[in-house]
C-alpha cells in the first residue's frame, strides 16, 4: 500500500502546480508568432532561436507536470535536455 500512497501523493502535487505551469506556456504560445509560416522560421534566426526554446521549455515543464513522454515528445525532452547540459 505505501507505493500507491506516494504515487497519488506525486499526482495530487502535480495536478495542482499544472495549472499555473500550463497557463504560462499557454501564455508564451500566444504571444509567440505561432501562425508563422515556415518560410519565415527559416529566414529568422532570433526567431528560431525563439521558438526552440519555447519548444523546449514545453517539453521540459510538461515532462515535470505529465511525466515520462514517449514518441516525438521523448525525443525533444532530450534535445532539451541535451541543450540545458551544453549550457551550462
């Protein structure tokens, strides 16, 4: 019975900081120029620059709130990842 206790207690923690975690990102993708169209993606590289980290920063927080993920998704969090190791 006690792993069953802490993992509710992980997702009760995790359901109530989602909110603010996803109502930023939600925020940042908004204000992001999401409509662009690929063309302009390729002749901007601030913006790029820009919409990789909100990719990754997506990735990384969502992982945080969801957990594991799989498929596409698993493959950025460790372009992320990859990327914060570089940065620092």
């Amino acid at each position: 019975m006690q792993p069953l206790i802490v993992t509710e207690t992980v997702r009760v923690t995790a359901s109530v900081a989602s909110p603010s975690i996803l109502q930023s990102l939600a925020s940042r993708w908004k204000a992001s120029n999401g409509g662009a169209k690929r063309a302009d993606l390729v002749l901007d590289a601030s913006e790029q620059d820009n919409m990789t980290q909100l990719i990754y920063d997506t990735e990384v927080q969502t992982a945080a709130v969801c957990g594991a993920p799989t498929g596409d998704d698993a493959l950025l969090l460790s372009l992320a990842n990859s990327s914060r190791a570089k940065d620092r």
